[in-house]
C-alpha cells in the first residue's frame, strides 16, 4: 500500500540521469518504501556524477553523510519549515557546540537529554523556567512546560550539503533538473503508460521501466540524429550489421 491516506496497490519508480536528460537506471520499489531508503541502492548502480542533485524526498542527514564522505556535492531544494503557525521555528533556537545544547529566544539553555532510536539527540528545556516564560505560548504546547528540540547525530553534514545548496554553480544545476528528470518523468506517466501500473510484483515492474526507459533513450538518439542530419533508420542499420559482424568473428 501506498500509504494509509491512499489505499491502492502501487509502486515507485526512481529513477537517474544525467545533465542531458539521458536515463542511466530506473530502480523499482515497493510505493511504502520510503525514497530515502531506495537512495543507495540507485546511487550505488549509477556512482559516476560528482555533482548529484536530489529530490527533496533524498533529504536526509545518512544521505548527506554517504555522498560527503565520498567526495560528493549532494544538490537538494529548499525545503519551507514545518513548524506550526506562530510558533517559534527550529532556527530561531541557537545551537552552542562547545557546550553541547540550544539556547532558545528567551537565552535558556536546553539540556542534552537523551538520544532516541532514530538517531535524533534530544534537548529539553527546564519545566521551572519555561513555566514563567513570556514567550510560552510561542514556543510549544506541552502540558509539562518542556520544549524538546531534536539534531541528528549527522546533523553536521546535513548542514554542509545545505550551504552547498547556496553555490552559484550548484544553483544553476539544479534548476535544469526540469529539463531533464522531471521531463523524463513526466513523458514516463504521460506519454509511455506508467501513471498506472499493469503488472504485480517488482520484477514485471522493473522489466517494464527498463524497457521504457530504454525506448526514451533511443528516440532521444533518434532526434539527435536527426538534427545532425544522419538518418536514424541508417544508423540503426549500420549499428545492427556491426552487431552481426562482430558476433560472426567471436563464434569464428
């Protein structure tokens, strides 16, 4: 199932290319696995762009951490805060790495408290303190007066690919991403029958995006030929007698 909130039978196709548009893997999965988890295994059939921009769903600090230590620029979006309106957001709590904790807007200090399974450390406010602060209401709603506001354990690299997100260079990368993934993406649905799937189980799955991806490629070698001035039909005609020939002097 995709999700609780959509019941339906579904998978999800993630998928690579490069800054041309060229599709280099299509990775399948179950639609309830999440993109982050599905990340590695894509990376790992790819592994040849230094540069590498992701989509917000590949926004995590472990995908930070494995592409940084590998040498690599991760490229993600701007992602808005998820804090409830009116209420203090997360930036607004300053973290002191010297004396590991946060101060809040009022200037008191949360206290490292403990470290969930996660992977999140979490830092509590005193209960006293908060208690009589004039900022309360504006900072949370718990019916003990404690704030807790959580950091990975990674939370240092995810904070090194967000300043990355900030080089003119890598600014410019990403915004071709809509011309070259999302178009991809969305010929697959629009164009090519992956808005609904036709088959069960991840293997027919998988036959078919590779098949389809396959297909885009070669119409996108056939326009390219055609803008040389080089007939795609010759060409293939040419590629498949080479195929033959070679094949004729290995059996040989």
């Amino acid at each position: 199932m995709k999700n609780e909130r959509e019941r339906v039978f579904a998978y999800s196709y993630h998928t690579a290319c490069d800054r041309h548009g060229w599709i280099l893997q299509s990775y399948v999965t179950a639609a309830n696995v999440h993109d982050s988890q599905a990340f590695f295994e894509l990376f790992e059939r790819v592994k040849k762009e230094v540069k590498l921009c992701i989509d917000a769903g590949y926004k995590t600090p472990a995908i930070a951490k494995y592409l940084l230590e590998q040498g690599i620029d991760p490229i993600w979006p701007y992602t808005r805060p998820k804090t409830k309106e009116g209420f203090f957001r997360k930036s607004e709590f300053a973290y002191d790495e010297h004396f590991d904790c946060y101060l809040c807007p009022n200037n008191q200090v949360l206290s490292y408290s403990t470290t969930n399974r996660e992977g999140y450390r979490e830092y509590k406010s005193n209960p006293s303190v908060c208690k009589t602060c004039p900022y309360l209401e504006k900072c949370t709603e718990s019916k003990s007066h404690t704030k807790v506001v959580t950091r990975h354990v990674w939370q240092d690299y995810y904070e090194e690919a967000e300043h990355l997100r900030y080089v003119p260079e890598h600014r410019e990368l990403y915004e071709r991403r809509k011309e070259t993934i999302e178009r991809n993406f969305a010929d697959l649905k629009g164009k090519h029958g992956l808005r609904w799937t036709n088959y069960r189980g991840l293997e027919r799955n998988q036959m078919q995006a590779m098949l389809v991806c396959a297909a885009m490629n070669l119409k996108k070698l056939a326009n390219c030929l055609w803008r040389m001035g080089i007939s795609p039909l010759f060409h293939l005609c040419m590629s498949l007698f080479s195929s033959v020939h070679r094949g004729k002097q290995i059996s040989k």
